[in-house]
C-alpha cells in the first residue's frame, strides 16, 4: 500500500502536511503513518527528574499522534499507522523510511514564511538526492480551499 509518512508536532505546518497526506491517501487508496518524534534532552538532569522529563515527552508526543489520528480518521476515513521515536529527527525520518518498504512519500510543510524547519531544511538540502522516496512540500501560506483541491 502508498504509505504517505508525516511528522507531527505543535506547529500549523504540520496539520497542512498532514491535510494533505490524508487526503492524498484517502483518493489514491493509500495510507498515512503519523510520526511523532521525542527529540533528545539538552541536559541530564538527576535519575528521578529525567525520568519525569523524558515520560512527560514521550506522553506530548502520543498525545499529538493521537490527535492527528483521530483528526485523520474523521476527516478523510483513514486510519493511521501511529508511529512514536526517539531520537535526532532528522535521522529518525532517515530509518523510518529505511525499515518500511511502503512508504510513498515523505510530506512535510514549510512555515508561511522565514525560514524553513529543519526537516525540511535537511531533506531539501544537502541530503535532499539521499532518500528512497519523494519529499512533497507543502507551502504553508496555502489556502485551505486550495490545499483539498489538489490532494
């Protein structure tokens, strides 16, 4: 099956990337996988306090998958795969993609203007030729009316 992976965060680009991928997998009979990925911590704090940190990250970021499936299952009747990773971002998409043969496309949006993320300063940048798939951008000052009409 055309599986369209999209990483999910706090951001609005993330819901358009994650529009678009649903609704793309929705009317090509495809499918989405939701990542939610638990950056590593800046600092070590002592046993106890990391613990809590780390739980309360890994709890954000199921909570955001949760969301987005639940979004997607409403709107476009797909249900998700829901994927939680820890890791560096970047290389947690790179082993994503790797270790599931399905994936379709790597979707992602970029911010309305500035800047872009990360991610996608990293997959359309030097390692942009290094991916097994396609990374679809999704302009994120897109009109919500425009955006459905081409997914």
């Amino acid at each position: 099956m055309r599986t369209y992976l999209v990483v999910i965060d706090d951001s609005p680009e993330a819901s358009l990337a994650l529009r678009f991928a649903a609704r793309r997998a929705a009317r090509t009979g495809g499918g989405v996988a939701v990542l939610a990925i638990i950056p590593p911590q800046d600092f070590v704090a002592f046993g106890g306090v990391q613990a809590t940190i780390e739980a309360e990250a890994r709890e954000h970021a199921e909570m955001l998958a949760a969301a987005a499936a639940d979004t997607i299952a409403q709107e476009c009747s797909v249900t998700p795969q829901i994927l939680v990773k820890s890791g560096k971002p970047a290389e947690v998409v790179c082993d994503v993609i790797r270790d599931n043969d399905e994936i379709a496309a790597l979707v992602l949006a970029t911010a309305a203007s500035g800047a872009p993320g990360p991610l996608v300063a990293h997959f359309t940048g030097q390692d942009a030729g290094t991916l097994p798939c396609p990374v679809m951008l999704v302009p994120g000052g897109i009109d919500i009316a425009r955006l459905d009409a081409l997914s």
